[in-house]
C-alpha cells in the first residue's frame, strides 16, 4: 500500500468520484484496498472526503433496481452519517465551475460537477478511477488503478 500513502502525503481533503465509494462498500477485489485506506485515514481523524449529491444519486440506483435496501442504507450512512464525509449540493456555483472545468477540458457533465464539487470544498486531490481526468490539472487526480499494488 506505499503507492496510496505517498500519494496521499500532504492531503487534508479529499474528493471523491463515485467508483471508489462503491468498490470500498461493495469490497472490490483489485480497489478496495487502496479506497479502504482513503476512508481508514478519514476515520482516524486525518482526511476528509468531499463529494457531491450526484455521488449519492449514481450509488443508489442499483440498490434501489434491485431493491437492496441494506445496501443503500449503508452508502447513505457513510455518505450522510459520518463526520469526515461531507455531500456538497450542486449548486449554481458549482454548475458554473462544472461549465469552465467541461469547456476547458471537455469533460462530461457528471465527471465536472465531481470536480467542481470537490474544487469548491478545497480538496487537495480528487480520487477516481477514470485516467481520462488524470488530464485536469487544477488539483491532483489520483487514479485507483495507478494506485494498486502489483504483486
């Protein structure tokens, strides 16, 4: 796990993309290791997570497909129940960052409204697994693929 943690040096705030949420709950065999981290440290007091209402719209629809209520409960306690985790409405500041971060870098809306979200909460890095952000350089973007441990 040295890859996580020196990418991690020196972040205080974190945004986060939705896959990272779902594969630390949903126990991915390849990424929850490297998110699992992420949230350790966010649970000890020493990271915060950033993200915004989308996050909790695109976790939620498969459970609610397969009516998995536990499931949903469970992205909603640690999305709305945890003091290190904070959910930023998409609102018109944010929908404005998200236009100049999609013009700028030609981005789809939802990667943009993360972004932005996580620009407005002053994340020092933004963690997804989509490398095509890697090209967004107005904060750090930290790519769980990149980050995983080859045995």
């Amino acid at each position: 796990m040295t890859k996580i943690h020196a990418a991690l040096e020196g972040v205080q705030r974190i945004g986060i993309d939705t896959a990272p949420l779902i594969y630390f709950l949903e126990r991915h065999p390849d990424f929850s290791p490297v998110a699992r981290v992420v949230f350790e440290r966010a649970e000890a007091g020493e990271l915060e997570i950033a993200t915004s209402t989308l996050t909790l719209t695109e976790v939620l629809t498969l459970p609610f497909q397969q009516q998995a209520e536990a499931l949903a409960e469970s992205y909603r306690a640690i999305l709305l129940g945890t003091p290190y985790t904070h959910v930023f409405a998409v609102d018109t500041e944010i929908a404005e960052r998200a236009a100049r971060l999609r013009a700028k870098y030609r981005l789809k809306t939802p990667d943009a409204i993360q972004l932005a979200a996580s620009l407005q909460a002053g994340c020092d890095a933004f963690l997804t697994n989509d490398r095509n952000l890697r090209r967004v350089e107005d904060l750090s973007v930290l790519v769980l693929m990149d980050l995983v441990e080859t045995r």
